[in-house]
C-alpha cells in the first residue's frame, strides 16, 4: 500500500466533493448559513464519538501509522477522519439538494 493509504484518499475525496460542487452541481450549497451550521453540529457529534473509538491510551479503532499523517486533534482523534467526515457528509447533501432542485424544475 501506498505512504499514507488513508490520507491520501481522503483529500482526492474532499477534492472531489467540493470540485464536483464548483465545477458540475453548482447548488450553492457552500454559501449557506444552515450548511455550516449542520457541518459544526456533525463535527460537534464527531469530537466525542470517534475520539471515544480512536483514544490511544485504549483505542477501539486502529490505524497504521504509516497510512496517516499522525497528526491528530482533540483527543487523538485522526485529523483524517474530519476529513473523511466532511466529505461524506458534504457528498449527501450536495446529492439532496441537486434532486430538490430538479423537482422544483418547471417541466
């Protein structure tokens, strides 16, 4: 496997969403107040559930060093998997909103 396995994917998947978002979609997802504000609530969910699973002093979850930066923050939790979330979490609502605004199309 590659240096990085898992760093490497999620930035061509963080790339991809919001490429796919400026480029092809266009749903003007990123100016939206409420967009931000269900980016923090995850985030805020995130914080204690994955650094609950991914606490190096008992982790439930393991990575191999050499496939992520090592940087992690708070509480040990993989920057990775911020990234990881974001982008996922971007993805379905970018999806959602790109079909509320093809019905609302006129026919």
């Amino acid at each position: 496997m590659i240096p990085w396995g898992y760093t490497v994917p999620v930035l061509v998947a963080v790339a991809v969403v919001v490429l796919a978002e400026l480029l092809v979609l266009r749903t003007g997802l990123f100016r939206r107040l409420p967009y931000w504000i269900t980016v923090a609530i995850v985030t805020g969910f995130q914080i204690p559930v994955d650094g609950w699973l991914t606490k190096l002093s008992e982790p439930i979850v393991l990575y191999a060093p050499e496939h992520i930066t090592g940087w992690r923050f708070p509480w040990d939790i993989p920057v990775e998997d911020f990234l990881f979330g974001y982008a996922l979490v971007t993805a379905v609502l970018l999806l959602w909103e790109r079909a509320r605004l093809r019905e609302e199309e006129p026919v």
